[in-house]
C-alpha cells in the first residue's frame, strides 16, 4: 500500500516541468519547480544513491523561488557519462557545465553527498552568488559516530562491484538492506513520516544505473568531504546541520563553518541526515532567510 506523502498538497501547488540537458555529452534530465520569473533561482544537488525526489519536500517550503533539480549522472533517470569514471571530478565539470547551461547566475544547494559536488565545483571557479549546503559532509564519514557501520558500507560497495555481476547487483538492489539503510538514518517518532521515509528510499534508493556508477560515486563519497573546499569559497554560504547527524557530528559541522570566509550555520534540532524528508520546513525557512535581501544589499 502506498504511504501518503505529509507534503503531497504543497507539492501539487507547485507547478513543475521535466526537461533534459544535453551536458558532457549526455543528456541530464532535470526538473523546474516553481515560477518562471521568481526573482530567485536555486539549482538543488540531491545526495548519494538519491535523486530529485528527495529533495521535493523543501522545494514544496519554496513555492516563490525557481528551483532546477537535477539527477546527477548514473542515477534517477540520468544516465551515466559515457566514457567517464564518475568520481567527483567528473560530477564538478557536469555541475558547471550544467548550471552554465540551464542556470547561470543560479544559487547553488547540495545536499549531502550533493555538498560535496557543489563545494568542489564552487572552489573550482563555479559563478554563484550564494552557496546552501544541507547535512553537509564536514568531516572523513569513516570518522563519524557510526564509522564502524561506514566500514561495513564499505565492504558491502565493494563486494557489489567484486562479485559477478548478476550478484552483484542483486546484492546492492536488495531490499532489506536498503530498509536497515533508512532505520538506521531515520530520527523521527512520527510512525506515518517514518513509514514515508521508508517507502522514499525503497523506491528511490535504488535507481543507479549499474554497480560501476554507485562504485565510483560511493568512492567520491567517501574519499573526500566539504573542508578540503570551505577556505576557496568566497561566496556568502548557508550551511543546515543536524543536531543528531550521525554522518557529520554536529561538533564537527560547527569546525566547518569557521573555515569559510562567510558562512553561517542553521542547526535544527532532533533530525539526523534526513533533514529533507523530516524537518523540511525548518530547513526550508532558514534557506529563505540566507536569501533575504539585507539591508546593506538594497543600498
């Protein structure tokens, strides 16, 4: 049985459009949110083993603002680049080329793995005037609260791409560990939200386009994380942080804003790393604070 999405009616209000984009040489499929002449437009960078969809509960808290939310390569309905190992060199050059192509000028939001992406991509000379980054990736993941699970998720990425290749993708399709991914990520003591959150990463979690694709960007993943950037991004910077975060400590997003030139944090109280399924109001409200004019921008 279906689960009723909490933020379907907001979503409905919404109007939205599918579009694809020819980038690096592969069509990148995206989706536009919102009014054609907001006077604000957001491209939104979705997380690891995610897609656009994840992202649409706090698109639905924007319904002023113009959002582009795109899959990344080898994941929704974007295929892979081709002849290309998808580590996060290349998923930098597609962002570029993507928001250079469909969105200049465009704010720039990623979260999670999506934070990296973006962080890389703005450090490299991507134009943007202001950079969002929510549950963003501010410290080694194997470092984190749970690193000893982050080394079984290694080994489980590995023995996907190791084992043939009819196994191996049976074993990183599987079902039951996709659900022990969710609980053990899932915060809230809303049954029918839990029962939502659930049923979003089985139906979207596993939407990869082959097990070298998740590889490679599991890798990326893993292999790097926000700070490496923080210190060559100029632009004005939001970070979202949660309290509970069991990938990035809140203590250790607290150490990352202090090394970007001009950043401030928002930290949301009783989430993990699902802020955008589970607080995507608080999130939302804070993203549309940081685009606020200030009074020094109207002089």
């Amino acid at each position: 049985m279906t689960v009723a999405n909490p933020y379907a009616q907001l979503l409905d209000d919404l109007p939205v459009t599918r579009r694809e984009a020819t980038i690096l040489g592969s069509a990148t499929s995206y989706w536009a949110y919102g009014p054609e002449d907001a006077s604000t437009t957001i491209v939104a960078v979705h997380g690891f083993r995610g897609e656009h969809h994840g992202l649409e509960p706090v698109v639905a808290h924007l319904p002023e603002v113009r959002v582009i939310s795109p899959d990344l390569p080898g994941f929704g309905e974007t295929p892979p680049i081709p002849h290309r190992r998808h580590d996060l060199r290349l998923y930098a050059q597609w962002l570029t080329a993507f928001v250079d192509a469909v969105a200049p000028g465009a704010v720039i939001l990623g979260h999670s793995f999506g934070s990296i992406v973006v962080a890389a991509a703005v450090a490299d000379g991507l134009p943007t005037p202001r950079v969002i980054l929510v549950n963003p990736i501010g410290a080694p993941a194997l470092e984190g609260p749970r690193g000893m699970l982050t080394r079984l998720a290694v080994f489980y990425y590995w023995a996907g791409a190791r084992l043939p290749r009819p196994l191996g993708e049976a074993l990183l399709r599987n079902g039951l560990i996709v659900r022990v991914m969710s609980i053990s990520m899932a915060k809230t003591r809303d049954r029918l939200l839990r029962r939502f959150v659930h049923e979003q990463h089985d139906t979207y979690f596993s939407r990869f386009a082959d097990r070298d694709v998740l590889h490679d960007a599991f890798v990326a993943s893993v292999s790097h994380d926000v700070r490496a950037f923080a210190p060559r991004i100029p632009q004005p910077t939001l970070l979202v942080a949660a309290q509970r975060d069991d990938i990035t400590p809140i203590e250790a997003e607290r150490r990352l804003a202090r090394l970007f030139p001009d950043a401030q944090l928002v930290e949301i109280p009783e989430v993990g790393h699902l802020i955008h399924y589970e607080t995507p109001a608080p999130a939302a409200a804070a993203i549309r604070r940081f685009l606020a004019p200030s009074d020094d921008d109207r002089r």
